[in-house]
C-alpha cells in the first residue's frame, strides 16, 4: 500500500496514522420494525469509509480497523392514525 494513502486521524484523545480502504463489495441488510401504532420503519446503518490504524493490532493479531457509517430510516407504512386521516398530520 503506497504511503501517500496516508492520513492523520483524530479517533478521541489520540491522533494515529491510518489508511483509508475502498469498500469493493458490500451487502446491506436492513432491519425492520413494526412499532406499537402499527408503523413499519426500515433501518440501515450503511459504511461510509474503513480506515486501517496503522501499527495497532487487537488482541489475536488482526489489524484494527475504524469504521465510520450513518443511518438511514426509511417507513415503510404509516401509523394506523395517518392512515386513517388520510395520511395528513
């Protein structure tokens, strides 16, 4: 891995050096919930970049990896009262 991939990076208290990785493949599953108003939400937590933390290992010797990903909701059916109203607020 070229060195000019890396970067300084701010992980709370500490600066490490890492690298940051393409993503070449990847599967998202999402989770599903029905909540008690009948609404059905769908939640993703998608990976928006991997970083390896140069020089750190975990305790069986892999590298160590930060990972920075966000959360997308989506809802899939309204509560049975906006149904009922029409969908309206």
């Amino acid at each position: 891995m070229p060195d000019d991939k890396k970067q300084k990076l701010t992980i709370g208290a500490y600066t490490v050096e890492v690298t940051p990785l393409e993503i070449v493949h990847r599967r998202e599953q999402p989770n599903e919930y029905e909540l008690e108003d009948g609404t059905i939400i769908r939640v993703v937590n998608p990976t928006v970049i991997v970083y390896r933390i140069e020089g750190q290992r975990d305790y069986e010797g892999h590298p160590a990896y930060w990972v920075k990903n966000g959360t997308s909701v989506i809802v899939v059916r309204g509560s049975r009262e906006s149904t009922k109203n029409g969908g309206g607020a």
